[in-house]
C-alpha cells in the first residue's frame, strides 16, 4: 500500500539543522507560500501549521504584501516620520542600516524574528552598548507593527527585546553632589585648557591657553551654574535667549521671569511658559534690564570670539569634570572604562535635588519630560541620606513636627 496522503492544508518541512518551515498552496494564485516556524521542534512546528491553518479555514489569512523592504523603507520613512524631528528619523536611519549590515532582506516579508534575533547577536559581537541594541531593536519593532497596521505584513513579528544585566543603572552618569559641583566651578579654567590642548601642544602654547583661559572662566561658570540651577538641556541653555523666538527665551512680563517655549522648541512639540527655579530666576534677574537682549549665556572660545558649536561647548564642559576628577560612572575591571561629570549630569543633579522638594507632577513640568515614568526615575534613585534629609528636616525646635504631620513627642518631653 502508498503511503497515505495527507490532508493537511500547510505542511512543514525541514533543511538539514534549520528551523522547520511551512508551506501552503494558494489554490487562488497557484502560488506556494512559505513561512518559517521558528522553531527546531517538530510538534511545536505543526501547532504553529495548525494556527495557520485554522486561519485560511476561518478565511483570516491574508498572504504578506510583495513590498520589498527597500520600497518599504522609503515609504516608511516618508509616511510615517514625515512630520519627526530629525534625530528622531536619524535613529530609525541608524537602525535599518544596521540591520541591513547583517541581515539580507529582499521582501519585507522576510525579516522575521529570528533574523532580527540574528542581528541582535552580530551587534552583541561588536560589543555595541546594552542600551544602543535596545535603541535599535524598538526602531524596528516599531517599523513593522506600522507595516502589520497598514497590511502590509498579515501579522506582527514579535521582536525580542534586549535585556539589562541585573544591577545595571539605566543612567549613563549619575547626579553630582554639591561637593562635587564646586569642585567642577573651581576648575573651569584648567577644563577650557583641556579642551584646547592636545598631546603636540607645547608649554609655550598651554602657558598663552592658561593666560587667555582664566577671564573666560567667568562666564563659563555662569554657564555651568545655570545648568546646575536650572536643570535645561544643554543645547536649550545654550540658545536661551531673551529676545530671539527662534529660541527658548525668558519672559519677565510676570511678576517672576519664566521660560516662554514656543511649538516645537523642545521635545513636547507645544507651546508653554513655564515657571522657573528661584536659584535660576536669581541668576537671570541679576542682569540689568538693558543688557537683556539677543542669547543670555555668551560663552567666550579661547581663540577669539563666541562659542557656537554645541559640540565644543559639550567637551569643555566634559574636561572640566575630568578636571576636578568628577567620576559619574567606572566600569569594573582592567582597563575599565571611566566617564567624567557632564553637561547632563548637571541636569540630573538638579531632577535629584528638587524630587526631595516636590511632588512628581512638579518635578516634571519643571523638567519638561514628556513622559511621567522618566521623572519617576528620579524618585526610585532617591538614596536613604536624601530621604532622611526631607524626614528630619520636618521635626522642629521642641521636637514635633510641623504641618501637623505628627503629634506624637520624645519620651522626654511633656
């Protein structure tokens, strides 16, 4: 007798070692569709045909469009991000053609989880940052459940995401302290010289740098404490003006000078006017009224005239945390890898100060997060000394506590 034949509509198969694949013929088209299992394990292989199949039965399937992924990049990046910021783009830009360095994709319908998963571990071989292969792993999750809306995949690919090591800080650096700070401002000078100096610099040359570095200081100073006091980012702390709307700008038309943001000035896209930190409006309100014109922190290069570049202005402040040996994060081991304080560490001093201060809905219009569960991350990194500070600043002279928070007195007293 012949072998019996089956009657199953998809059918699995395997090549050699590979996954199993499955495999129907469209009666419509004529054409025989293939898609892989993902799995090396036979019985799961048939459940994942049966799923299939159950689904061509219920007149569910729909067969993958033929777009290529090439068509469907360009359309992704032209529709979907048409209105984006351009890092935003840049990051999906960054994603796919790391993707496409280890994956060969003609159909977009090929890109299937366990190619993805494939890329995922090349990038690990590169020995690409944690957080740097979860940048690109959510770009293009994110690309094809828009492809899976818009039909052009029949179903979602589920991508894997990258996991942090137990005890990993999710922050690149961390909040500086006081202590550390007026380190930084101390050494402000011997930072700029850093940033100018390289290895074929010779001591006549660092001695002119020292010389031309210690006026500048002044400013940059200012600078670094409006960072520390203020909480912008640094690219808006750089542009803030007083009369430019093109920029950021402050607003003393109120009886307390605040941030006016126009639409799209920073990342929520919308138009605000937000109160500042008194130790920031201080800073402001000390330049006369008719000094406040054009950008508000002039920051002075040490060849002549007004820093531009943001990237330099980020390096100078870089050195000046190296400088006075403000460490914000070392990697265990020999030749670990140590990260001086930066414009962004300053920042976060300022989210970890004021979380002792106020509540979180505060605390994130005053740091302008878009997202509540960025501001949280302050609360969860709040050390026991910071928590003990805000507790036993509320006891007061005789012991109580003020507010009527507590009624309740040492044994001592009365």
């Amino acid at each position: 007798m012949g072998r019996k034949k089956s009657s199953r509509l998809v059918k699995v198969t395997q090549h050699g070692s590979r996954p199993f694949a499955m495999y129907y013929d469209n009666p419509i088209t004529g054409k025989r569709e293939w898609r892989s299992t993902e799995s090396q394990n036979r019985n799961d292989a048939l459940a994942k045909a049966g799923e299939w199949e159950a689904d061509i039965k219920a007149n569910r399937y729909r067969p993958d469009s033929n777009i290529t992924w090439a068509d469907f990049r360009e359309l992704f990046l032209e529709d979907r991000l048409q209105d984006a910021k351009p890092k935003t783009r840049a990051a999906y830009i960054c994603a796919f053609n790391s993707l496409e360095r280890h994956v060969k994709i003609g159909r977009l319908a090929e890109l299937t989880a366990e190619r993805i998963k494939h890329a995922a571990g090349k990038w690990r071989e590169e020995k690409l940052a944690a957080e740097t292969i979860r940048s690109y792993l959510r770009h293009v999750r994110s690309a094809l459940n828009w492809a899976h809306e818009h039909e052009f995949l029949r179903g979602k690919v589920k991508v894997a995401t990258e996991k942090r090591k137990h005890g990993t800080r999710r922050m690149k650096g961390r909040p500086i302290t006081g202590e550390e700070f007026d380190r930084m401002l101390a050494k402000v000078a011997a930072g700029l010289v850093q940033a100018n100096a390289t290895e074929r610099t010779t001591e006549a040359t660092l001695a002119r740098l020292h010389v031309k570095a210690e006026p500048a200081a002044t400013a940059w100073r200012r600078f670094l404490q409006a960072l520390y006091l203020g909480g912008l980012r640094l690219g808006e702390a750089a542009s803030l003006s007083w009369d430019d709307e093109r920029f950021i700008t402050v607003d003393f038309s109120g009886q307390r000078p605040r941030l006016r943001i126009e639409a799209g000035q920073d990342k929520s896209g919308e138009e605000r006017l937000l109160p500042l930190a008194p130790e920031f409006a201080e800073i402001l309100a000390e330049v006369p009224a008719d000094q406040r014109s054009g950008r508000v922190f002039r920051l002075p290069g040490l060849t002549g005239g007004i820093v531009d570049g943001l990237e330099y202005v980020s390096a100078v402040i870089s050195a000046i945390g190296k400088a006075a040996g403000v460490k914000v994060r070392a990697d265990s081991g020999p030749g670990g890898k140590v990260k001086f304080a930066s414009a962004h560490d300053l920042r976060r001093a300022f989210g970890a100060r004021w979380a002792t201060r106020v509540m979180p809905a505060v605390l994130q219009k005053m740091m302008r997060h878009a997202d509540i569960s960025t501001t949280m991350k302050y609360y969860a990194d709040l050390d026991a000394k910071s928590v003990e500070g805000v507790i036993y600043g509320l006891e007061n002279k005789t012991g109580g506590f003020v507010d009527g928070a507590s009624s309740i007195k040492p044994a001592n007293q009365s």
